[in-house]
C-alpha cells in the first residue's frame, strides 16, 4: 500500500489514537448475519436443531442407560468443569489476539479488552451460523468501523483472520484425519468426508487469497452499476496488498486461530475427565475436530444433532462410555452455545444495529 498522509482516528475504551490511510468512501459492508433483523426465522432453525438434538439423545440413549447418564452428569466434578470454563474463555483471548497482533501491525491498534467483546461476538456467530468463520469475522470488521478503524485496515484484517482460520482448520483437520487413519477406522465414509472437507476449506481459501490480491480489478466496469458489485469493488480496492505479503503475520495469526481450536479440544477432555470419560488426549482431539468438520458440512443450523452425534459416537468408538461420552459432549456444547447464547445475542445484536460511523469513537 502506498504511503499516505496520516490521520488520527480516536478508538474507543480509552485507547491511543490510531494511524490509518484516509478513506475515499465508506464501505458499506453487507449484514454480518442477516438474520440480526428477523429474529423469527433465527428461532425457527434453533427449535428445529433443539428438536433434532433432543431426538439424538433419546436415540443414543436406548443403547445407553439413562440413570447412568443423570448419574454422570450431576456427578461431575466441579474443579474440571472450572477447567472446562477457562479453556473456554481462553479462545476468546486468543481470537481477540489475531485481531489485535494484525491492527497493531497495520499501525491501527485497538484496545485489547475492547477486541475481547468483539472476539466473544466473533465466535458466538460462527457458532450460532456456520458460515465457515465468515459471519462472526464480518461483524468484527463491523465492530472495528465503529471504533474508528478505517475501512482498509478493517477490511484487510478479514481478510487475514479468515485466511489464518482456513489455514488452521484444514491444518487440525488432517491432522484428525490421519489419527482416525492411524487408527484403523478410516473407512470409506470418512474418506469421501475428508474430500469433501479438504476440497471446500480449499476453495473458501484460495478464493479469499485470490479475491485479497486482485483487487478491484476481478470486477468488471459494466456490472459495477448494481450496488452488491460495486461495494464488493470498493472493498477490494482498499486491501492492504503490503500486510497479506507478510509471512510471519500471517503465520502468527494462524498459530493463534490453531490455538483456538486445540482450547476448544482441551475443553472437551476436561469436561470429559469431569464425568469420568477415560479417554487418551489424541482421541479427544480426533474426536472434537472431526465432529466439528461434520458440523461445518451439515445443513443443520448450529450444527444440533451432526456435532453431538459425532463427537459422542467417536469417543465411545475410542473405548469411552456411552453414557459418559454423551454427558461429556453436551456440557461442551452448553459452554460453547448455550451458556453464552443471551449475551452473544445481545452483543451481535448491539454490533449489528450500530451505524459505521467512520472517525466516530465507539461508545
């Protein structure tokens, strides 16, 4: 990116002024979620997972003993589920960290606990609408406009958060893969799985990477009239090329999204030794990731039912529980997507509904 003349932007949270390159126009970034404004139909797909859930579990549990299960679940050990929690609430330090390495980097930087609100909204909405990371990173971009973030670092920030997330995802998933392979369990079905995980993660990347370094370019002049196109342009043209050709930014940004997924697994084994499931770190984390890749390619929102069917079925094919495998894996999804649904949904909300008000600090 060419140099600039600098301009001051205040940030929010009492943060230092950030230096950023002047703004031809603001980006009027499409809804993060779009379905901030119709809250009827967000419902409608969560009853409809919660319904798909509730079966799971009632069908898993006629090869299981339900007293066993209640048993399990108001046994659990409340040091572990502590651990759970903090595994938990690690990932959003580590998802704020992405964001905070990349400003810091493009010489825009933000106030660490003002990025811990954004990454708390960033993986609620991946969470709550699997978009292969895509919403919750948009409504951070959001976020970051309304702190007086210029729109080109903002954007190029996305860039790289999403870039580094494909990267790490398709980093753990093959590493589950090999350890189910290793196992001897890689059967065709999960072979055609891992064709299908590997070619879609592949091709978000490579769009992304092609999309971040051709600029406005890629869009012809002619459809530029339709306002989607010429948005998508505008965008484009503000990437900062100089940040997505730094190796150890990029690097570094990997490692920590890596880190989230590696918390969120570790969340699984404590939750896991907090019923008592006797099951090694490898298989957890086989376990975990590949539950999660199901869940990415399930039409199910929230991925309700693909997750936790998989995740229960993989530990109790690793030699845990039934009973302790399934209590193991609900308390997980509880502290991913239940016990943080009232804020996430306030917080996105809030994120959501506020004007890009470009040069305006945040409240």
């Amino acid at each position: 990116m060419q140099i600039s003349p600098e301009i001051t932007d205040p940030v929010s949270d009492g943060g230092s002024a950030s230096t950023a390159l002047p703004e031809p126009a603001v980006i009027d970034l499409p809804e993060a979620a779009p379905w901030t404004g119709n809250w009827s139909h967000l419902i409608t797909a969560w009853l409809f997972g919660t319904i798909v859930l509730a079966g799971l579990v009632v069908f898993i549990m006629h090869f299981g003993t339900i007293e066993v299960f209640v048993a399990k679940l108001r046994g659990a050990n409340p040091l572990w589920l502590a651990a759970a929690l903090s595994c938990q609430l690690a990932t959003y330090v580590s998802a704020a960290a992405v964001w905070f390495r990349v400003l810091k980097r493009a010489g825009s930087p933000v106030p660490f606990r003002s990025l811990l609100r954004l990454a708390f909204v960033e993986l609620f909405a991946n969470q709550a609408v699997p978009t292969g990371g895509l919403s919750g990173s948009v409504m951070v971009v959001r976020g970051l406009m309304r702190r007086g973030i210029a729109s080109a670092v903002a954007v190029t920030a996305l860039f790289i958060a999403a870039l580094s997330y494909y990267a790490a995802y398709f980093a753990v998933g093959l590493l589950a893969f090999v350890l189910l392979w290793h196992s001897g369990d890689l059967d065709a079905a999960w072979r055609a799985l891992f064709i299908a995980f590997a070619f879609v993660i592949s091709a978000l990347g490579m769009a992304l990477w092609f999309l971040s370094r051709s600029g406005d370019d890629l869009i012809p002049a002619a459809i530029q009239r339709w306002r989607p196109f010429a948005q998508l342009a505008r965008m484009l043209s503000q990437v900062r090329v100089d940040l997505l050709r730094d190796p150890p930014l990029i690097f570094e940004a990997a490692t920590l999204q890596s880190g989230i997924f590696l918390l969120d697994a570790a969340t699984l084994w404590c939750t896991g030794r907090a019923v008592g499931l006797n099951v090694d770190v490898g298989s957890i984390f086989m376990s975990f990731i590949l539950a999660s890749v199901v869940a990415t390619l399930s039409p199910i929102p929230l991925g309700l039912g693909s997750f936790e069917g998989t995740c229960t079925g993989l530990l109790h094919l690793m030699g845990g529980g039934l009973e302790a495998s399934l209590a193991a894996t609900l308390i997980l999804r509880g502290l991913t997507l239940w016990l943080p649904m009232l804020p996430g949904l306030a917080m996105i909300r809030r994120e959501a509904t506020k004007p890009l008000a470009i040069g305006n600090a945040a409240a």
